[in-house]
C-alpha cells in the first residue's frame, strides 16, 4: 500500500511539473523585431565639398534596440518584446552615411575638396502615447564642424516630424516612425544647400602664409 501511495505521489508531482513547465513556456511571449523602409533621399553637394559623418549620438533610449514608448512628459520606457533590428542610433547613421556620401550631381568629389564633419544627436525616435492617441516622433540635430578638434560649428539645425499612428500597438507606431524618419531625412536634405553655403571659404596660401608668426 505504502509503495502505491509514494508511486501515485510521485506521478502525481510529474504530471504538475509538467503542467507547470508548459504554462510558464506558454506565458513567454515572442519577440517582434522591427525594421526601417527608406527610400533614397536626394540632395545636391557641389564637387568641391565633401562631407564626413563623425558620429551620431542620442540617450538611452535610442542607443538601445527596444522601442522607445513616451507615455508622459517625462516617462519614457521601452517594450520588452518588440524591439528595432539595431539601435536607433545606428539606424539613423546609415541612413545619412547613404546621404552625404552620394555622389554629388556634377560627379565624385574631388581630391581637394573643402572638408567638414557632421555630427548627429538623436533627440527623439519613440512612440508617444497620449490617451488613446499614438504617434511616432523622431527628431534630430545635426551640426556641420570644420574638420580639427575643438572647432565650433558653423552650422546646426534640429529637424523634427509626429506622425499619427493609423491603428493602435507597437507596429503601428514602428510604421508611424518610419514615415517621421523619412519626412526628417528629406529635411535634412533640403536644407544641404544651405549648410554647403554656409562652410567657411578656404584661406588662399598667401593669405595664409602671411597669418602665419
């Protein structure tokens, strides 16, 4: 009897852990990943201009791959389970990379092309929850250095698009994201020119001979 009773106990504890294991690989939900669609973004730089990205930096937030979700003025969390296919950051360089490295309209650039630096600051990639409402923020600045260290830029400018999501949840907001992405690309591009104007004029070598002590 005792040896039907432990036998009956110890089937009885395989068959919960069992169920126990089951539940809990149930309850583990899957993880979405989510990528960026952009098309080609045009813009005009002269060739004698070429244009060097630096780096692109952001907070927290967008150097991480979890979507970014802005629940208050203040709360920014991420989702655990649906996340981009790299980080924000990332994500956005390529796409400028694709940008200003483009061959220019009137061919490659050349040899002693003026050079400056573009920095990038992601200060905005989320979804932004307010009630029932979702939209997708992006918004970034960019500034235009001399190439050296410690020089000041000659210019900046913050680009910025909220796109209304069209459903609720997070692949609508990734969809609401990508479209802000690529009003704030073309953006940027538009404003090329301008910044292309706005480079400091190199200093003739007799100029700069004579400046020197």
């Amino acid at each position: 009897m005792r040896r039907f009773v432990a036998r009956a106990f110890l089937v009885t504890l395989a068959l919960a852990l069992a169920a126990g294991c089951s539940m809990f690989a149930r309850k583990i939900p899957e993880t979405h990943r989510y990528q960026l669609v952009t098309p080609p973004t045009q813009v005009a730089i002269p060739p004698d201009v070429r244009i060097e990205l630096r780096s692109v930096s952001g907070g927290a937030p967008y150097q991480d791959t979890g979507l970014a979700v802005q629940t208050s003025e203040y709360r920014i969390d991420s989702y655990r389970f649906h996340r981009w296919v790299a980080p924000p950051t990332d994500m956005v360089a390529d796409r400028l990379r694709s940008i200003i490295y483009a061959p220019s309209t009137a061919g490659e650039t050349q040899a002693d092309a003026r050079t400056a630096v573009l920095q990038a600051d992601v200060q905005g990639f989320q979804q932004v929850q307010t009630g029932s409402q979702s939209a997708g923020l992006v918004t970034i600045q960019t500034c235009l250095y001399p190439t050296g260290i410690f020089q000041r830029a000659f210019w900046c400018q913050s680009f910025s698009k909220s796109t209304p999501a069209s459903a609720d949840g997070p692949e609508a907001a990734t969809a609401a994201i990508n479209s802000s992405l690529n009003d704030v690309l073309q953006q940027f591009a538009s404003a090329m020119p301008a910044a292309v104007a706005a480079m400091p004029k190199p200093i003739p070598p007799r100029a700069a001979a004579q400046a020197m002590p």
